[in-house]
C-alpha cells in the first residue's frame, strides 16, 4: 500500500483501456474515482469481506494477489503506474482488448505481458528509493530513469538461458530474492 500511495493517479494508457473495454471509472457500478483509489480500498479491505464479499484469508502473497485479481484495468494501471516497460504495456493493451469480452482472459492477458516479477521488481526498487526515485520523482513513467529501469527490468523472454536471467536481475538490483514480502504493495 505503501508504494502505491505515491503513485500517478491516472496514467494515460490506463484511462484508454477503460474505455476500450468498458470497465472501470464512470463504466458500469465502478465506486471509485481512479484504479488507484480501486486498489487503496482493495487492500485496505483484503482481511474483511469488503465491497467484494470475499472470505478473509491474510495467507496471501503479494503475488497471489495480483494473480488473482479479476479487473483488468486495475491489472495494468499497476503495471503503468510503476512505470512497466513501454512495449509490454502496449502488448498487454493490444492482448486485453484482443481478447473476448471476459475479465478473467483480460487480466490474464495483460499479467502474460506484465508478469508479477517486472511488477515485483518496481516495487521493490520503489519502497528502497531506487533508481525509480531519481530526483524524487515517484511518476516512474516520467522519471529520467524510465528508459534506464525499462531496458533492464523487461522480463527476459522464454530464450534466455538461466545464466542471462541471473544477470539481467543482478544489474537492477542484487538485493532482489525470491522471497516476496507482503508489506512492501
């Protein structure tokens, strides 16, 4: 919650895919003003049965969380407002609106291009004041550092050998583990 507090409200890609889907602010019974607010009250609420009825479970991951989340624009303003590489949000916006009208094939769309691992990656370099706080900039997909961060944070693809994967993640940050603290969204 934390991370996301400091956050651009409404990145431009984002208020696009709303509307190319029809889901979200001023779409449907959408009680938020923005995906972040969306996402303030959704974790603020995630041990209760909130607005959503769900059965309270603190076990989760920060992961299982973003994996499990069925709102497609919630899914990529995350992705966007960390300042996900330009070409996965561009590929996860074709994927979401190329896809039938279905959230749960919408936000798995989008999570194939934004996986939780770039997502986790941002955060992480976010909540340590990282290169995404170059000159206390916290708009990541208008901070200097943006080209930087989206050159060395894209996932590598299915070819890379483990070795290179390594590397890749040891060059954006080697405090990066496994490991997936839930206090840090």
């Amino acid at each position: 919650m934390a991370a996301i507090e400091t956050l651009n409200e409404t990145p431009p890609m984002t208020t696009k895919l709303e509307h190319a889907l029809g889901i979200g602010v001023g779409f449907g019974t959408a009680w938020y003003s923005s995906q972040k607010e969306h996402w303030m009250r959704w974790l603020k609420e995630y041990d209760t049965p909130g607005v959503y009825g769900r059965r309270p479970n603190s076990g989760h991951s920060c992961q299982f969380i973003y994996n499990q989340l069925q709102c497609p624009p919630m899914v990529f303003w995350l992705g966007e407002a960390l300042g996900a590489p330009k070409l996965a949000l561009r590929q996860a916006y074709a994927a979401a609106t190329g896809v039938l009208p279905h959230h749960a094939r919408q936000t798995a769309a989008i999570r194939r291009e934004i996986p939780w691992r770039t997502i986790e990656i941002r955060i992480r370099q976010l909540s340590e004041g990282g290169a995404t706080r170059c000159n206390g900039h916290t708009d990541l997909t208008a901070s200097p550092c943006a080209k930087k961060l989206q050159r060395v944070a894209t996932p590598p693809h299915s070819g890379c050998s483990p070795t290179n994967k390594k590397l890749q993640l040891a060059a954006i940050s080697p405090r990066i583990s496994s490991a997936t603290n839930d206090h840090e969204v």
